[in-house]
C-alpha cells in the first residue's frame, strides 16, 4: 500500500506539472501515418558525476545519440541494465534537464513543447487508490480545467476504448492488473499527447494479460495514430509491438542499431517471423547481453525467461 500511494504521489506531480504548461534485418517503409518528423534528438549526451571513495567520476549514459521518429511511428527500446533506456525516456518526459544536445517536438525546440505533449505509462500504474477508474482518467483533465461535459464525454469514451465500461465507478483495489493498465493508458491519452512514452508497462503482468495488452495496444494505436515509444527488455515484446526495434548499448553509451519490423498487424508474440527477429538481434548483441544458456533455444515465446534480457 505503501508503494502504491507513492507511486500515485509521483505520478500526481508530474500531472500537476503538466497541467500547469497546459493552463499557462527486414525492411518495409515506417508504418506511421505520414513522412512528418514528430520527435528529434540531436547528439543527446547525458553524464552523471558522483564520488567514489573520495574521487570525482563520471558515468556516461548516452554520448551523442541521434534518432528521428515519424508521427504515428511505434519505436520499442531494448537493451540492457545500465545501457540508458529509463534515462532517454526521463529526457524525453522532462523529468531529467541534465543533458547536452537538442530535442525538438514538432519542429519547435523540446522547452516550447507543453509537458503533455509527451505523458508517460510507468510499470506500476501510479493510479490513485482513492479514485474510481473514471476520477482516476477525470485527474488531469480537472486540474487542466476541461469543461465538465467535455471531460465527461471524452473520459467515456476512453473507456470504452479499453474495454472498462462495467468497471467506471470501481476502484483500483478492485481491478486486475491488467485493468490497472487500462486506466493508466487511458488516463494518458486523456491529456491527448502527441506521444505516449511507455516505461516496461506489462513487466509485472502474467504472460496471458500481456498477450491480451498487446491487442488492446494495437487497437489503440490504429486508432488514435498517437506516436509511442516503448521501453522493455522483453525482445520478443519489441518485435511483436515496434514498428522499429531500437537496441541499445552501454559499451557504447548509444544505439548500437535499428530494425524495421515487416509484419503485417495485429501480430502475435507466437509469430515464426517475431522469434526469428528477435533471435537476430541476439545472435548480432551478444556481448551486450547475458543470457542464460540453456534458456538460450528460444523453445517457446511465452517463456519469461527465454523471452527477456537476463541482467
């Protein structure tokens, strides 16, 4: 319970921040929903400075990265502990400033760009128990002083959007894990942002509710065209969700490459050609990655521990 009030505290602060700028290997063309550049990062670089035994030293995330993402485009992000996944998604929600390099959002630098223009799903949800699923989404949409009926209209469409209809007036305790991140992406989209920033969100969820998410995703984004970048270290979950897969380093402190998925959606995590990618992209980074050998045959997609980065 504890956790869970902290984690609503944390997301309530970003929320609040947010209101406030709201009131003041296989190839195929990127299935966005045009060619327009949403998202650029020019030569993001990101060092950390602390002690260690009385010595001042520096820790290098990111060092000069470079990515254009397109309106409409799903990136997933993998790689290892440590390689600057959670870092570039704190950049990118403007929780972390720290960094050298430019960001622009629509052609505009990142400081002219609303907060919620960019909202992110964390693992844990960060819903606020002493709210229904309708006051939880209702949140935002308040405290950025939406007229009542619009709120009302909207927030019942999202959920009818995720398929929570029976459950408006229930309360977090009440709901699955799963439903739990229901309302957590419906509460983002609320805000509409131009992109969805998604921290490992089915990391804590069974394998069956993941393969049912990854539906409700699909359906999502066909039908919002918002821009998503997803971060996991599940492999077989970057594949199956992204249309680019992003894989990243720490050795190199950047993106060591990226692959353009070329299967038709929806897909599935059981699909021969998302195995085969993803036994690729570890075949090509093994020394990024530790796997455990003998989980290393890949028998089945749905294993977690054959399905995920082991770190």
């Amino acid at each position: 319970m504890r956790l869970s009030v902290y984690s609503a505290y944390k997301n309530l602060i970003i929320l609040l921040s947010s209101s406030i700028r709201i009131v003041s290997s296989l190839v195929s063309p990127i299935q966005s929903i045009d060619n327009e550049v949403v998202l650029e990062l020019r030569d993001i670089s990101r060092q950390f400075i602390g002690e260690k035994k009385k010595n001042n030293f520096k820790h290098t995330v990111l060092d000069k990265l470079n990515l254009r993402i397109k309106k409409g485009e799903f990136i997933t992000i993998v790689g290892p502990s440590g390689c600057g996944k959670s870092t570039l998604l704190n950049i990118l929600a403007g929780l972390d400033n720290g960094f050298d390099g430019s960001i622009s959002v629509d052609n505009k630098p990142i400081a002219q760009s609303p907060n919620t223009d960019r909202i992110v799903v964390f693992q844990e949800g960060a819903l606020f128990p002493w709210l229904t699923v309708y006051g939880n989404i209702e949140f935002g949409l308040k405290i950025a002083k939406v007229p009542k009926q619009k709120r009302h209209e909207r927030i019942l469409k999202l959920i009818e959007m995720v398929q929570l209809t029976n459950f408006t007036d229930a309360y977090i305790h009440q709901l699955s894990g799963g439903m739990k991140q229901r309302v957590a992406i419906a509460r983002a989209l609320a805000l509409d942002p131009k992109i969805l920033l998604m921290d490992e969100p089915f990391a804590a969820l069974d394998v069956q509710t993941r393969k049912i998410l990854y539906e409700h995703l699909f359906a999502i984004h066909h039908e919002t065209k918002k821009t998503i970048i997803f971060v996991t270290h599940n492999i077989h979950e970057a594949v199956a969700l992204g249309d680019r897969v992003i894989v990243m380093s720490p050795k190199l402190a950047n993106i060591k490459k990226e692959i353009t998925v070329n299967i038709s959606r929806p897909r599935s995590i059981d699909h021969p050609l998302v195995s085969s990618i993803a036994k690729e992209i570890i075949s090509e980074s093994e020394e990024l990655f530790s796997i455990d050998r003998k989980a290393a045959a890949f028998e089945s997609p749905n294993n977690e521990v054959n399905n995920s980065i082991i770190v």
